[in-house]
C-alpha cells in the first residue's frame, strides 16, 4: 500500500493546484471566496487544507486575488489538443544525404550552434552531421521549431559559460530558412532588461502555433532573485516577424498552444476553448493561459498542475511541453536554477505524463521516466 | 501516537483545520499585493549526535557484530517475520552487500515486509504466478550505501525467494523506527528549537502532544541520501524540517508563520529539499549581501559573486589596508590526449548567477593550528556539480588562509572528478592591493653585481612565465607600498613549490597589470580566455595594453596556477572516489591546492624600495 503513498502525497498536491484553481474560478465577480463551500469533497478539503501547510494555501489566495472581476472563468470542457500539426521538414535537408534518422541538434557538446545529426541505430552514436556555416556563427543555441513551410526558428542560449553568447546578444530570434538552410537574425525581442551575470538567460523556448501562423515565446531576461520579469511573447510571421502581443512579469519556460473541448469533444457545450500551456521556470507548476481566437491574451495564467516532488530530483522545471493525439501531456523535465550548472550525466532527462480524466476533468498524474 | 504516523493525511487534516481556517477577508487583499509571508529558513550546523541517534548507531553496530547482514525488523507479524528470515537468509545479499576496508559492511536494513497484493501478480510473466494460490510476502530493503531499494518476493509455503528487485530513485516507505528517529532528530536540533521561538519541546511526546506532526517525503539530490522531512504545526509556526538518515542528521530547516495570505512564493510552491534550502539560505546570506569578519588582527568582507568564486573586499590588517579584493575569477580544464576539449568554469552564486559550478554549503571559517596552537583561520567555499563525483562532473574549492603574523594565502584547489587521466585545471585568481604605490619586483638568480640581491624591478604591464625562479626564501616576486618615500609595507610573494599541503608546485603564469576602469575585473568578469589553451593565453593577458602601462598607479596581479591531476592508486591528485565506509559510500578525496603565500617583509628606511625577509 505504501508504495503508492508518495503518488498519493503527491497526486494530492497536484489535486491543491487544481481545485484550487477551479475554486477561483468559480467565484463570481466581486464575490468572497468561498473555500467551505459544500461542494468541497473532504479530499478537496484535505489538499487545501494540505496546502496552508506547504504554503499553497497562498496561491488560492494569490490567484483569486489576481484575477479582475471582468475576466471570465478558465475551466478545462475537455482534453487539450496541440497546434503545431502543421509544421513541415525543410526541403534544404532533400540532397544532403541523410538517411531516416536525421534529425536537429543544439546539444551535441562538440559543437557551437544546430546541426543536423544522424546516429546508428544501434550503437546510438553519431555518424554523421552536417551544418550551414551560418549555423555556428551566433553562439549556443537551444530551443528550435519548425513552421508550416519549413522554416526553422532558433533561439540562443549559453551553455557551461558565456564565451560564445555574450548575454547583450541573448535576446535574438534566428531563422533558417527552409530552402536555402541559411541562418539570419530574424528579431532581437523586447525584454525587461538585458541578460547579464547574474542572469545570463533571456529565451527559454519556443513553440509554433498553426492556428495563427506565429511563434510562442518565453523570455526570462532581466529577472532578479526577488522580481519575475520575464515575458511570454507571441511573434507573428506574417507579414513580417514582429512581436503582436505579450505577456508581462512572467518567468516562463515550456510552452504550447492548445486548443480543447472542439478538436477532440466535438459538441461539447463549451467548445473552442484556446490557450497557452506555460511553465515556470521558477518551479515546477504549468499554468493555464487562455488567449482569444486570434492568439491574443486574456487575463493572467493559472495554475494547472504540478510536477514538484516528483522524479528522481522532486525539483525539476517543465523545460518543453509536449500534447499527444489523446491529449496526454509529456512535461519534459530538467533542473533549472537560473544558472549555468549543467544536468549531471547521472540525471538524465525526465518525462512526466499526465492524462485526462474525464470524471474529474482534470490532469491527473501518471508517471514519470528517465 | 503510533497510528497517527501510519495516518500522516489525518495528521495534514487536523493541523489544516487550524490553519486553513482562517477569515476569508485576510485573503482578499486590498491591493492585489499582499504583504509579504518570508519563509525563514537555516542550514544545520555542525552538532554532536543525540542520544537517539547514538542509540540508533549502536543498535547497527550491535546488528553487525552479530554477524548480520542486514539490520532486520521487530514486532512483526508470524508470516511478516517468517518472511523477513527466509530473504535476509537468501546467499545473494551476503554476496551482494560489500564490506568496507574499514571492515564494516554496508549498511542495509530492513524497511517493510507487505503481503503481495493481487496487483503485483497482474502480469503473466511475472515470476510470482505461484503467489496466486499461496501466500507471499515481499519484503523490502534500503541500501544505504548505494541509495537503492532492494525488494524480495518470498513464497511462505515453499520457503523460497522468488525474485529480487532493485530499485535506485524509489522513495521507500519509512518505517516506525525510523519515522521516530527522523522526528527525534528533528525535535533535538538546535534549528527546530528556534524555529518554534526557543521554547522546545523537552521530549518527543511533549512535541507530539504540542504539535500536529507528519512525515513528508522529500530529496536530497546532492547527497543522494535517503532523507525525509517532518513537519511541525505549534501555535502559528509550520515548520518543515529535512533529515538525511543516511548520515542521521539535520540538513535544514524551514518554516512560516502562517495566518497570513502572502504572494505565491517561489520557495514554497516547490517541495522543500536538501538543494533548494541550501541554495535559498546562501542566496540570502551570502550572494546578497557581504558578511564581515573580524579575527586575528584581519578584518575583511566577504561574499559570493555570481561569476568569480567567493571574494574577499577591504582586507585590512591591523587597520592597515592590505588588499581591495581577491577573486577566482574562472576555472579553465582542458585534457591533455583530447585537443581543444575542456571546460571553462564559472563558480558562484547557487542561482541567478552564470556559475557552472555551485556551492553546496555555505562558506566555513576554520582555525589554522601549528603545533596545537591557533596561528591563523581559514575562510573556504566548496563549489561542486550535481553529480560530483562521477566522471565529468567538478568539485572545486576556493580558500583565504589569513595568520596572526600578517601572511595570507588565497588558494584554489580541485578536487575531480573530470573526464579522465589527463586533465590540467588551470584556476584564475585575480588579486588587486589596496591602495597606490606599489612597486613589483621579480627574482632572477643571475646576479649583476655582489650588491644585487636578485631582485629586479617591474615598472609595467606584463606577463611572467610558468614556474619561475624562486629565491633561498621560496619568492618569485616582491612587493612594496610606498608613500612619501616611506615603504608603508610589503611583502614576499611566495609561490607553491611542493612546500604547501596537498599541493605539487603551481607552475604558475602570473600577470601583472595596472589597476583600470571597469570591464577588467573590478566587477563581475564573464569568461575569461579559453578553457584550453597550454601557454600563457589563459585570458589576463588581454588586459596588458600596448604600449605596457606603467604599474605605478596600482597594480592588479593575475596568478594562474596549472595542476594536472593524477588517477593511478596512491598517487591520485585533482581527484575523487566514492568508498565504503562506516557502512555509507563517501568520496574519497584527494585535492590538489595552488595558491601564492604572501609574507610581510620588515620596512626598511633605505630610499630603495627592496625589501628582505623579516
């Protein structure tokens, strides 16, 4: 029995951040809280209550106090479906060579930049790699993401030290274009202040939303210890690339489009639902945001679930968020501290998955695996 | 009591009725802000066992000397401890449980025996389809040596083992003897104690009685201890406490006062660990703000930079200014058989820093004895990798030795574990003088003339080469403050030759460069030069101008040692190895330390400024 009892623990965490958040949600505009509400299961009961001891009892607080009496209510009508089926390969790989296996790389330690890889099946080490000599010219880089057309979007991002991302030159946007593979300076995004020593980071990840043909960006630049000033900015492609809306003081991390309810409950009542799935780079919690039909923002984000106190560490970030075919969530995890220290060997990265359930209608836990 | 440790949700339920009650208008603040709720939080210190962990330890030791292998359970049921005989009797954990060079076998005990449930027999190719028609039992162990779950199935009726499983990042449960030693630990130490505003509880039942207690999981991610986290609920104060029962210790404490509705608090939303304590307490003590320390004639500042180690500021001695600041400013690690790969490390601050390497501790001041007698203090910062130390991953330390006499030494010294046998860790220290005036010389053992002691002036920027000429007194260079035609102080500079512990000479490149505007090192440097460069390139050189200035305005020097580590046994150097002792695997470790020792000269009042050994 006991072998369960540190998912229970933990489950019963996740359950605090969601019914908290259902909780704040329900309340109506201008209304008190109603935490002894009676429809509060006393399971519901023990994670609040559970929460005033961690600390968590705050956040109902906080996020209830957060929200202003206009903004609607975010409640899930169903499991969250991805908005980036549409991103296409480059044609620029048709001619190198490649076999099957290849694929794109920031994080081969002997190189600088992107490279396109292919590893032996079985041996799972790398034979070949090829890169555009633009591709190593603007230092680390770390999260990429495809388009509809093939074009590739890159953001830098130092690694072990700063001798080759000068932290003035952290809050660029690069694109590679799908047919030619050349590399270019597509944005140097806006940000609170610039990355420095004591924090070296600026873009954190980037996701590509094919319902508005534009990027989702996360940006940690200018924070401080004590002051999140982070932003979560949504970059249009077209006509031109140009930051169209943003979500200020944030310190976010991994981050997808979703759309739920439509896709894969197709009459539900409350269809159409849109947002943002965005962690935090601050600790292990994904927050819901929801955005208008044209991939504009509304409100601020909420707190949906989780991963803290699971995995081999307990304290892992959400670094990408992945949305399968069912709707199941694959939060990949890493350490992250606002430094430069890199994941041991021995700490190899770690999935979490949680799935909908339909009777609680939340995310619930299932596992985790290195 | 006991029962409610088997019920921890009940424990949760009945201190959340205290604390989650509050009036819902506290939390329906005015203007979306919120005061602010600080956790507080403390590291433990260095403490003496308490009597329960001293008993705990002899109950072990009385286990092994009983010849056991495996410290069992009491007071189970028939079939639990029928169980429990037949796996602690199976030849595959003799085999498997190693024994120190100290002689004591690894420590391994018995944490829980269950009755298998239908749910494990789920699988049709499990090896225990014959549990579906007779009892079994699994009975589950910790090793605490390699920090993994050993878990046995045993069949009761044919009196075997079935299977053996071994399980590494697995919470266990904990069982009572261990719940209670964790509280007890726990209610002993000297942080509980404050955290509950001096008043503790004299003993473990007066705080059960007082307080509303349960055992939480939690991680110990640098150790890799199996460590727990008691939490306390008395009056106002919530208090999470980390034991590691590995070491049968406190890590540290942290705790609230709850009642108010505060902003969601980053160290709060996160499970409280043995990393995340750590990092929040020397966050606050010691990367945001400089701590003052005043011994033996020293007065200094110190605190951790976000890119160059731990620095010291306005260190004077006997009211005299001696040094404006010294750093480590970057850690360069390239490997002999493998061109152009290495590392270039920044330590510093454990968050909001570009450091790759992080303290793990807070910084320690230590006395320096020679002959029993206390001569001087050390002030160290251990900088380590998540993984240290296993391969590739760092440790490295950085040390102030201050004495009574007026001699310093700042030090930097590696500890492996890198990615192999040929690796040179090259630390770049940067060590600025107060004041102006200062006048460099160099040790040359040509001599121009019977009156040429040997040393020779350095009036401008330059560079010096590795492992230089050193004097009958060990110095390669001196150094003197004038004012006024008086020499206001000076010293020998002496370099590692083999003299110091833990040390094989520093074969050290030095700089010297006059003292400038920003961008050279009077603030935070990023990256210094490249990690793997043999020659003297190690980055200090960018900083001597062309032409040369002259160094009379204040000099900045650069003193870049070069230890190249070792791994053959008995010989090890710049390394570390995980061993079993006392029943618990440590590192073994073997550092290497380079760092110039400063002597004060006695001032002459002759107009040169050559000084001699006092």
């Amino acid at each position: 029995m006991s072998k369960n009892r540190a998912r229970a623990r933990v489950e019963l965490q996740k359950t605090v951040t969601l019914e908290a958040q259902k909780l704040s949600a329900t309340i109506k505009p201008n209304a008190q809280p109603k935490r002894t509400e009676k429809r509060i299961t006393k399971r519901i009961t023990v994670a609040v209550l559970l929460s005033a001891l961690l600390g968590l009892g705050a956040s109902v607080a906080f996020w209830t106090s957060k929200r202003s009496p206009s903004e609607p209510a975010f409640i899930l009508q169903g499991p969250l479906s991805a908005r980036n089926g549409c991103r296409r390969p480059p044609t620029f790989f048709n001619g190198l060579g490649f076999g099957r296996g290849v694929s794109l790389s920031t994080a081969e330690r002997d190189l600088i930049g992107i490279a396109a890889v292919e590893f032996d099946s079985n041996t799972k080490k790398r034979i070949r790699y090829w890169q555009h000599p633009s591709w190593s010219k603007f230092g680390q880089l770390s999260a990429f993401t495809l388009d509809r057309q093939g074009d590739l979007y890159v953001i830098p991002a130092p690694r072990v030290n700063l001798a080759d991302n000068p932290p003035a030159l952290q809050n660029r946007l690069y694109r590679i274009d799908a047919s030619t593979g050349e590399m270019q300076l597509a944005l140097a995004f806006p940000v609170a202040a610039a990355a420095n020593a004591r924090n070296p980071y600026a873009g954190m990840a980037l996701s590509y939303d094919c319902n508005t043909h534009s990027l989702w960006l996360s940006s940690v630049a200018g924070s401080e210890p004590s002051r999140e000033r982070g932003k979560i900015l949504r970059i249009q492609l077209q006509p031109s690339i140009a930051v169209q809306d943003q979500l200020d003081d944030f310190d976010g991390f991994g981050i997808a489009a979703f759309s739920a309810g439509s896709t894969l409950q197709a009459g539900a009542d409350k269809a159409n639902q849109q947002g943002l799935l965005i962690a935090s780079a601050r600790h292990g919690s994904v927050l819901l945001q929801a955005m208008n039909k044209d991939g504009s923002l509304q409100g601020r984000p909420l707190t949906m679930l989780s991963i803290a106190g699971l995995g081999p560490l307990g304290n892992d970030r959400v670094r990408k968020i992945d949305i399968g075919s069912q709707g199941e969530l694959l939060l990949h995890g890493t350490p992250f501290n606002f430094n430069l220290a890199q994941p041991s060997a021995q700490h190899a990265a770690v999935k979490y998955r949680f799935a909908w359930d339909s009777v609680t209608r939340q995310y619930q836990f299932v596992d985790w695996q290195q | 009591m006991l029962h409610f440790f088997r019920k921890p949700i009940s424990a949760i339920v009945l201190l959340a009725l205290l604390v989650g009650c509050k009036p819902e208008a506290s939390m329906q603040p005015a203007d979306g802000l919120t005061s602010p709720n600080p956790l507080k939080q403390a590291l433990a210190g260095q403490s003496s066992d308490s009597e329960s962990v001293l008993a705990y330890r002899a109950l072990l030791q009385a286990s092994q000397a009983r010849g056991e292998v495996v410290f069992a359970l009491e007071n189970l049921s028939v079939p639990a401890a029928k169980a429990q005989a037949i796996a602690l009797a199976h030849p595959v954990l003799r085999e498997r449980v190693p024994v120190g060079a100290d002689g004591v076998r690894a420590r391994v005990e018995v944490l829980s025996v269950d009755r298998l449930r239908e749910s494990d027999l789920a699988d049709p190719s499990s090896p225990h389809q014959s549990c579906k028609n007779t009892e079994c039992q699994r009975v589950d162990l910790y090793d605490f040596s390699s920090s993994r779950m050993l878990s046995a199935v045993v069949n009761l009726q044919t009196e075997k083992v079935l299977s053996w499983r071994a399980l590494v990042g697995q919470q266990p449960e904990i069982p009572e003897r261990l719940t209670r030693l964790a509280l007890e630990i726990a209610r002993s130490s000297p942080e509980v104690k404050e955290a509950l505003g001096g008043s503790a509880p004299e003993s473990f039942e007066v705080l059960m009685a007082n307080t509303k207690t349960s055992l939480n999981e939690t991680h110990c991610e640098r150790s890799q201890h199996l460590c727990v986290a008691p939490t306390f609920v008395q009056g106002n104060i919530a208090i999470w406490a980390i034991v590691d029962l590995t070491d049968l210790k406190l890590v540290g404490v942290q705790w609230t006062e709850h009642g108010q509705a505060g902003p969601l608090s980053d160290a709060i939303v996160a499970v409280p660990s043995e990393q995340s304590l750590s990092d929040a307490v020397i966050m606050e003590k010691y990367c945001e703000r400089n701590t003052t320390l005043t011994k033996l004639g020293w007065r200094l500042d110190y605190m951790l930079t976000a890119s160059d180690g731990l620095q010291i500021s306005g260190v004077r001695f006997n009211e005299r200014s001696v040094l404006t600041s010294v750093k480590l400013v970057d850690w360069h690690v390239s490997y002999s058989e493998r061109e152009g790969f290495g590392y270039a490390d920044a330590v510093g601050c454990p968050s909001f820093s570009s450091a790759a390497v992080i303290p793990f501790q807070a910084p320690q001041v230590t006395e320096i004895k020679e002959a029993g007698l206390v001569v001087g203090f050390r002030l160290q910062q251990e900088f380590r990798s998540l993984g240290w130390p296993g391969p590739c991953n760092y440790s490295y330390q950085q040390s102030y030795d201050f004495y009574q006499d007026g001699r310093f030494r700042p030090s930097a010294a590696s500890i492996g574990a890198g990615c192999g046998n040929d690796g040179t860790y090259r630390p770049l220290l940067r060590i600025e003088p107060a004041g102006a005036g200062w006048a460099m010389q160099e040790y040359s053992p040509i001599k121009t003339s019977a009156s040429d002691i040997g040393f020779n002036d350095v009036t401008h920027e330059r560079w010096f080469d590795a492992n230089g000429a050193v004097d009958a007194a060990g110095a390669r260079f001196t150094l003197a403050q004038r004012q006024a035609g008086q020499v206001l102080q000076g010293f020998k500079i002496v370099p590692g030759r083999g003299q110091f512990k833990d040390s094989r000479g520093d074969f050290e490149y030095v700089y010297a460069t006059a003292k400038a505007a920003a961008g050279e090192g009077s603030d935070e440097l990023p990256t210094l030069g490249s990690c793997c460069n043999t020659d003297y390139r190690q980055g200090p050189e960018q900083f001597i101008d062309q032409p040369a200035q002259a160094l009379d305005q204040g000099l900045v020097i650069w003193y870049v040692p070069q230890m190249k580590n070792e791994l053959n046994p008995g010989r090890e150097y710049c390394w570390a190895n995980p061993v079993l002792e006392n029943g618990v695997v440590n590192p073994k470790r073997y550092p290497c330390e380079a760092g110039p020792m400063f002597v004060p000269v006695e001032k002459k009042s002759t107009p040169s400024d050559r000084v001699s050994p006092t």
